[in-house]
C-alpha cells in the first residue's frame, strides 16, 4: 500500500506541475540543406494569440538557434516557418537522426520531435508532418498528434496528404482477436507503432508512402510475428487485411508443428531449416527493434538446411521462413 501510495502521489505532482500538453511543432524538413526548416502552429490551445515567438530556440544536435523578431502566431490560421533565414546562431537538422526542440515561450522545452531512433526522417524533398485531431468530449477533450511522412510538403499552409494508412488484424492460431498487441512500422526512414483494439483489429493512418515491415508483439506468452512480405503503399495509399498470426513460446520455437511444412530450429551460428518437400523459402531475420537484418530466398531440399548467420552481432532476433502459402517463426538468441 504504501508504495501504491507513494506512485499515486507522485502521479497527482506530474499533473500539477505539466497540467497540459502543448504542442507547436507542425512540418520539418532536413534535406535538402537549402530547404532545412521548421513549421510551427499552435494545435492546444492553452494560449492566447497572439503568440509572439520572438526570442524562442530552435535546439538540435548542431547546436541552439533563436528566432529573430516578427514570428508571430496572430491567429488559429497562422503557420510560421523557421529556417536559417529569421534566425540566429545554428540552425541545422540532421538528414538521418535528430532531436527538434522548440524551447522559450516563458518556460522551457514547450514541443519537441525525435526522428532516426523513432519517428520519421524524411528523405530529400519530404516532410515529417503532424495530423492533430481532438478525441474526448468537451470540456475534457484533448488533443492527439501522430507524425506522418508527406510527399509534398506544404510549409505555411495546413498539412495534407494524410489519408494513407495500413489496418489489418493479430490473431491467434485458433483465428481468436489479441488485443492490446503492439504493432510496429518500420523501414529504413524510422518505425512507429498503433495497438490492437478489442478485436484484434489495428489502424495506422495517416502513413506516408514507402514499403513497410509490419510486425506485432504482445507479452512473453507470444513469439513477435511479422507480416512475410514488405507492405509498400503510394500517396494517400491504403491495404487492409494486412492480418498477422501469433503463435505460443512453447509451440513456435524449435520444434516442428503438425500440418505445417517448414519448422525452425537454432544450431549456434546456424539456422536449421527443415522441410517435407523442395522448393524456394525466403528467409527473413529482424532485430528487436523490427529492422531486417537477413532476407534471402533458400532453395530447400527435404530433410534438413542448413543457413549460417555469420554477419550477426550477439543479441536476440527473430526469424520466419515461409514456403509456399505457409510461415514458420522462430526466436533467435545469437552469442
């Protein structure tokens, strides 16, 4: 009890001292290096215009830049745009990884991004942009931001390009809805994740163009799984029924499972690959931060394949070989 207590009197000191989120930051662009800049726009609404952000920082990895006098937010309509051009000191983004903080306004950090480790980075010529919509009901709504990648950047003006998205569902292997499971989206401009309702049933939207490694994870109960091909949608593209199949620890690691093909089993440095017939496998081995580290198609023949993993560094990994219309998966603890 006591520790209870201590939680919830910690919890009630958080609230009160960051009684609110505010979010500021709208549209960042990183490359080209001519075109490095930073969009702001108030979505909370826990200020009053107009909102003077004169004198405001810019921080990154590069170093601190403060913006120069007229940056104004006058209305709910405004969208500044913060560049080398009306700042001060360093203004620079990282192309590949970077955090952007918007710190001042009469306090410290008031907004910031984080791209590269998670979040987005956006290739030359894109945006890593926010959709903000309010969920609640009135007067405890609330305000929700998910960064997107767009493909059109539309500095000073609202974002667009945010109807792209993936849904699906993780069931279990008695096709029964896991719920609360964690599904990731990665490639190799960052990841981000959605969770699964009820139903099993997940949506991530918006989701900027590119190909995508789906995977799902739930407790230690359940084997991560990973949808077996990359899920590649264009501008304000859509898929749906990108569904995903959980299978138990103890029924999916090294040993084989009636009715199925293919079965997985770990020899040091060596994946064993055993099949009931011929034929091209592809082979796919991800990190635990759902980045694919092998993909390879094999020519299997029956009984026993053997495929080395020498370029691995130690740690855990998972892999799923599929064969035709069937995928076995398997955890990998490399040393």
């Amino acid at each position: 009890m006591k520790q209870v207590a201590a939680l919830l009197t910690m919890l009630v000191a958080i609230s009160m001292a960051n009684p609110t989120m505010e979010y500021f930051l709208s549209e960042i662009q990183v490359a080209p290096d001519s075109l490095e800049r930073v969009e702001v726009h108030m979505y909370s609404r826990e200020r009053q215009y107009p909102i003077d952000l004169s004198g405001c920082q810019i921080i990154t990895h590069a170093g601190v830049a403060t913006i120069d006098s007229g940056a104004v937010l006058h209305d709910s309509t405004d969208f500044v745009v913060i560049s080398h051009e009306n700042t001060t000191g360093t203004f620079s983004l990282g192309d590949s990884a970077d955090t952007v903080t918007l710190a001042g306004l009469g306090g410290g950090d008031i907004d910031a991004y984080e791209y590269g480790r998670y979040g987005w980075a956006p290739p030359a010529g894109m945006s890593a942009t926010v959709y903000a919509h309010w969920e609640g009901v009135w007067p405890d709504d609330y305000v929700v931001c998910q960064w997107y990648l767009d493909s059109t950047p539309t500095f000073g003006a609202p974002n667009d390009d945010r109807y792209g998205g993936v849904a699906g569902r993780v069931l279990d292997r008695f096709n029964r809805p896991l719920h609360w499971c964690m599904v990731w989206f990665s490639n190799r401009n960052g990841n981000a994740r959605t969770n699964t309702d009820s139903t099993g049933h997940y949506v991530m939207s918006p989701l900027g163009p590119g190909a995508y490694q789906v995977s799902a994870r739930s407790d230690s109960t359940y084997l991560p799984t990973y949808f077996p091909d990359s899920v590649s949608i264009g501008v304000n593209g859509w898929r749906d029924s990108i569904n995903m199949t959980m299978y138990p620890v103890g029924i999916a690691e090294g040993s084989p499972v009636a009715g199925r093909p293919t079965f997985l089993r770990q020899r040091g440095r060596t994946l064993v690959l055993t099949a009931d017939r011929p034929g091209t496998a592809l082979v796919r081995v991800w990190d635990n931060l759902g980045r694919v580290r092998v993909s390879e198609q094999v020519a299997l023949g029956p009984g026993s394949n053997e495929l080395p993993l020498p370029g691995l560094q130690s740690g855990v990994y998972f892999v799923s070989c599929r064969l035709s219309e069937r995928t076995s998966t398997a955890k990998l603890v490399l040393y």
